[in-house]
C-alpha cells in the first residue's frame, strides 16, 4: 500500500534511503554476529584487509558525511581499526541511527541546500542530497564487498539487502 506524504519527493526519498542503510546496515551485523569472531577478524586479500576493518571503514566514512550534512567541523583523517569486534557492531548500528534521525529531520529546504567541501582530495558544492545518496551508496558498496569476503571464508547464507528488498519487505520488518 502506498503511504500519502506531504513531503516532497525528494525528501521523502532520501529519508527512505538513510532508513534503508541503517535497516541494511543493521541485517548486516546481526548476520556477522553469527559467524565466529576469529573469522570476522581474519584478514583477507581485498581493499580492506578484514569484515571488520571494512565495517570501520564504513563507520568513519558515515560520520565524516554526517559531519558534512550538519555543516561541523570534520575530521580529515580515517583512523586504524581499534576495539572490540562488538564496539565496531554496536558502533556501526548507533551512527547508522543517527545519520538516518538527521536525514529524517531535515526540511525540504535543508535537503536541496547546497554545501561547500573543501578538503584535500576534492572540493564540491552540491546539494545536500546529493551528499546522503553518496554515503548511503558508498555503505551499499562496502557492504557487497563484506559480503563477497564471507563468502570467501565460507559464509554461504549472507542476508538480503537490496534496496528494493527494503521497499517491499525491509519495511514490514520495521513495523
């Protein structure tokens, strides 16, 4: 059943699209939390060299966009993994939350804003949307790439996380 909203489209979409990578996000590590720790951590021949560190990749690379969206200062340098296997759970989970309660909260007028990056690798000055379907792509990115090393260490059951999977049964789930 189609919702009425009396948001615009685009709003409507990229808040759908934040809850989709915290839902995705959160199917993710609830399926890892099965799989022995040892595993998880063990490193393997990809652009990061484990689940775990690729979990914190994505981690960071969502709080820089966050910084981002609500125009703070932002942290320019990426950090080495350190921490319990279940902080970088529980840490994913908690920042994937409050990306998707920021892009949730946002106007119309804050999500066609546009925002100025000046950093060492690029400068852009896009609006705001465009930076949220970045970040939520990026994740949807890493997450492929988690789920092609389990299956590389013998993870054979990983989870659906397809947008649309989201849009037809994700949501259900929520509810």
């Amino acid at each position: 059943m189609q919702q009425v909203t009396s948001l615009s489209p685009m709003t409507s979409l990229m808040q759908n699209y934040a809850n989709y990578n915290l839902w995705a996000n959160d199917r993710l590590v609830n399926w890892l939390r099965t799989k022995p720790e040892e595993v998880v951590q063990r490193e393997v021949p990809s652009s990061f060299p484990s689940i775990q560190k690729t979990l914190w990749h994505i981690w960071e690379a969502q709080q820089y966009w966050l910084s981002i969206l609500r125009k703070e200062e932002t942290a320019q340098s990426y950090s080495e993994c350190n921490g319990s296997l279940e902080d970088t759970y529980s840490g994913i989970l908690a920042q994937s939350k409050e990306l998707a309660d920021f892009v949730g909260a946002m106007s119309g007028d804050d999500i066609h804003n546009t925002t100025l990056i000046v950093s060492p690798w690029f400068q852009s000055d896009f609006q705001n949307f465009e930076y949220i379907m970045h970040v939520v792509t990026h994740s949807t990115y890493h997450r492929g790439q988690i789920t092609t090393i389990g299956r590389n260490l013998g993870f054979t059951d990983a989870p659906m996380t397809d947008y649309n999977f989201y849009n037809v049964m994700g949501k259900q789930e929520r509810n």
